[in-house]
C-alpha cells in the first residue's frame, strides 16, 4: 500500500517495439521493455523480453521480468495500454495478483472498445477470451482533458493520479515509459523515435 507517493518512488514502465505484419512470419517477436526508475529523474535498471506479435504472452513476460529481476523496492508497475505486439492484451488483474504490486495503465487517447472487439472477432478464434481480458480492465478515468487516461488496479485513483504526475518530467507520458518506448524502437528498427 502506498500512503504518500514521493519524488523518488521506484516504477517500472512497460512498452513495445515496432513490428510489421508480415504474412509469411506468423509468429513474429517483437521486444517488450522495461525501465526502472526512481520518480522521474534517475534511471536504476532496464529489463527485456520477447513476446509474440498477437500472441497470448505479454502478461506472463511482464510477471517473469518483474519476479526475477534484482529490483526487489518496486512500488509500482506502469503501462502504456493494456495492447502490446498488436492484440497481446494484459490481464492486468493477473499482474497486480502475481506480482503483488499496484498497475496504472497509461492512454494517451481513448481507445475504440467496439473497434477493437470488432477486429478481433474477425481476425482470431480465440476472440471471445481475448476480449473478456479487455472488458476485465477497470474504466478509464480522464487526467488531462481528451489528452490522457489512466486504469488502475491496486490503487485509487487520486494515488494513480499522484504516481503519473510524479514520474513524468515532461509533456504528459511518465518517463519510465517514454524511455521505455524509445528503448525498444531502437531495438527493433535502430533508432528509437519520439513518444
């Protein structure tokens, strides 16, 4: 449990690389990584792995990087969405379980449900399970007006809100995973690019 959230609390932010769909590569990879910080200012540790682009394997890679890290004074777990490598999709209920610690999903822009279950039904057999894990996560709550939303898991809101503010330096993405992003892009395509 979190009662004050300091400058100096220590997260782990979470995002993909770039990947193309390729027809004739069914089960690509794409890199999955995460950046511990403390706050907003000080870089502790990177981990990494590799999930299947629409696979089923972004919430057991997260849970395995985190339990086996070294980085045992984690607080906080943050993401950015609950997508990852297409439609590998987070149960992030599963991650704050397995791990014992709080998870805030971060959003930049709200997310078309009903897109996304559509595109689903139509691209995978294993649709129906794929879109319970979506309509598990809790409702997005708005931090910025039409600019960025938060779920949360293990926390309250006013928390989650206090522990994004914390973590991000500048604009509106925490840093851990701007970072993150900018890691992994590089990874995959060389050169990382702008959040």
């Amino acid at each position: 449990m979190i009662r004050k959230v300091k400058p100096q609390i220590r997260v782990l932010g979470f995002d993909d690389g770039t990947f193309s769909f390729s027809s004739k590569l069914k089960h690509e990879k794409t890199i999955l990584i995460g950046v511990v910080m403390k706050g907003a200012s000080e870089v502790v540790g990177v981990l990494a792995r590799w999930i299947t682009v629409d696979g089923t394997d972004a919430t057991d890679a997260i849970i395995d990087a985190v339990k086996s890290s070294r980085f045992k004074d984690l607080r906080v777990i943050l993401l950015k969405g609950v997508t990852y490598a297409g439609f590998n999709i987070v149960d992030i209920g599963k991650l704050h379980n397995e791990t014992g610690l709080p998870v805030v999903v971060v959003i930049r822009k709200k997310p078309d449900i009903l897109a996304m279950e559509n595109a689903l039904r139509k691209h995978f057999p294993d649709a129906e399970e794929r879109i319970t894990l979506l309509r598990k996560a809790p409702p997005l709550v708005e931090l910025v007006k039409d600019k960025l939303y938060f779920q949360t898991v293990g926390l309250d809101d006013k928390t989650a809100a206090e522990v994004i503010k914390v973590t991000t330096r500048t604009g509106l993405i925490p840093e851990p995973l701007r970072l993150a992003h900018m890691i992994a892009s590089a990874v995959m395509t060389g050169e990382s690019t702008r959040e």
